[in-house]
C-alpha cells in the first residue's frame, strides 16, 4: 500500500509546476507525509508510518506557511523549524505511549524560540532539510515495521 501511494504522491506532486503552482515543490513534502499517513491510517497502523507523516508534513508546512506571507528570510526559518516541532510533537499527541518524538520537539522548539527572539535563522533549511530526511530514512531502516 505504501508503494503505491508514494508514487502517486510522487506523480501528482511533479503535475503542480507545469500548472504554475507557486512553491510546488513544497507540495512534494506534504505528498509524500500524506503517502505515509494513508499507510499509518488505512493500512495496518504501524507506527514506523507515522514518523514520516509527521516530518514530511511538517518539512512541507515549514516551507509553504512563509510563502503565503511575505516574511523575512528570519522569520521564515522560525516558521519553518516550529512546524517541524509541533509535527514531532503531532506523533506524541497520535500515540502518546510513545515519548521519543518530545526530544526532537522540544530540541526543535527551543532552537525556534531562541531564532523568534533574536530574529536569526540558527539552523538554515538547506541544511536542516537532507539531514531530517536522512535521519527519517535512518528510522524507517531501523523501526521495526510490525
């Protein structure tokens, strides 16, 4: 089931640039996260799911939520790691037996509460982007998937 909702995830994300759609590679995150979440919920709940969900949710949220407001590059660094927080925070809320995610929660809030207020991007997408992913697909090889 995950196959193939990833490549149709993949497929309709890859149509949104040629109808001119502002930012549409942000789309590709919020594609894949629901990829992952239609697994997690439809398929056999399996909480090796819901991590991704969440990340790629909130990775894609971190980029669109600046692009629909003109906001300094600062700012948009702030919007960006809080969304990827409270997507970390999200999967404890979904499965609240499970209290890793508060770790990355909370290292993430912290890092964005101190960018709010001294209104500079600590960690730059560029790099925060690839080294989530990568630490993602590390989960994904290591989680058990039953």
């Amino acid at each position: 089931m995950l196959g193939g909702a990833v490549v149709i995830a993949v497929g309709a994300a890859f149509l949104l640039p040629p109808l001119g759609v502002p930012n549409a590679s942000a789309y590709l995150f919020i594609a894949l996260g629901t990829a992952f979440a239609f697994a997690y919920l439809w398929g056999s709940r399996q909480y090796v799911y819901l991590v991704p969900a969440a990340v790629l949710f909130g990775v894609g949220a971190g980029f669109l939520i600046p692009s629909w407001f003109t906001l300094p590059a600062e700012i948009a660094g702030v919007i960006f790691l809080a969304a990827i927080a409270c997507a970390f925070g999200a999967v404890t809320l979904i499965v609240p037996e499970r209290k890793w995610p508060l770790v990355p929660a909370i290292g993430l809030g912290v890092v964005t509460a101190v960018g709010a207020v001294a209104r500079v991007a600590i960690v730059p997408s560029a790099i925060l982007v690839p080294v989530a992913l990568i630490l993602v697909g590390a989960y994904l090889l290591v989680e058990p998937t039953h």
